[in-house]
C-alpha cells in the first residue's frame, strides 16, 4: 500500500508532512509541537480522493459526453467506456494505493497548485485544487 498523496500534504502551518510506516502500514507524520502524530495514509488519502471526485457522483452522464466530445470520438461505445470509468472511482482508489501516483504527476500536481491541507489531528481541512478559468474572465 502506497501514501497515494504524499509530497502534496501540508498542515496548517504550511509544512510539509513527512511520511512514516507503522507495523507495514503507511502514516502521515504531523508534528504537533514536538509531539508526532501518526495519521492512517489510507484513511487520509480516501478523504482527499473523496472530495476531489465529488463534483463527478451524478454528474457521470453529462462528463462522458462531454469528455468524448472534447477527445473528438463522441460514438456511444466511447462514451460507456468513460461512463463505467466514472463510476468505478472505488477501483481507482484501490488501483492508486497499489500502485500510488507517478512522482511525474505529484511533481505537476503540486506546480499547479494542488495542495491538501490536515488540522493537528490529521482531519482533511482544505484541498488546494487548480482551476480552469475561461479565458475571456480575465482582465
């Protein structure tokens, strides 16, 4: 099992988490004045996919032609592959603690401003997640 977030976890005094196993078991390490509070990896790391996916649960139909339609194949066959992707999201996170993120897209995640952000107790507080703006909003 892999800390799937690690490198992108901050507490609330902006430093970085460290990373620790417990009996095989990833944890996220906070340092509460001195005092370092191990927090399940796997638990923290379901919170952070949990709210970066919520925008998707009942939206699945309305994405999948959308996204078809911008890879330029909008055929029906195309479409329920990326339906059944988006509604497989619980595989996803299975497949991601297996495997965890390539550094390459930890590396990009965090230029683009992706950060998750825990309290002291390790409770997922805010997630940091770049946007896309249209181009005619800007000044």
């Amino acid at each position: 099992m892999n800390a799937i977030f690690y490198g992108l976890v901050f507490d609330e005094t902006d430093q970085l988490v460290e990373l620790s196993y417990v009996g095989g078991e990833p944890c996220y390490v906070i340092n509460d004045q001195g005092f370092m509070r191990h927090i399940s990896a796997a638990e923290l790391d379901r919170a952070i996919f949990d709210q970066m996916t919520a925008h998707v649960k009942g939206n699945e139909d309305f994405l999948s032609e959308q996204t078809a339609k911008m890879m330029g194949q909008d055929d029906p066959f195309t479409i329920a592959v990326i339906r059944s992707q988006l509604n497989n999201q619980d595989k996803q996170f299975e497949e991601m603690q297996q495997k965890g993120l390539p550094e390459d897209v930890k590396q990009y995640l965090g230029m683009a401003g992706f950060k998750a952000v825990v309290d002291f107790r390790g409770e997922l507080k805010e997630l940091l997640q770049p946007t896309v703006s249209d181009p005619g909003d800007e000044e």
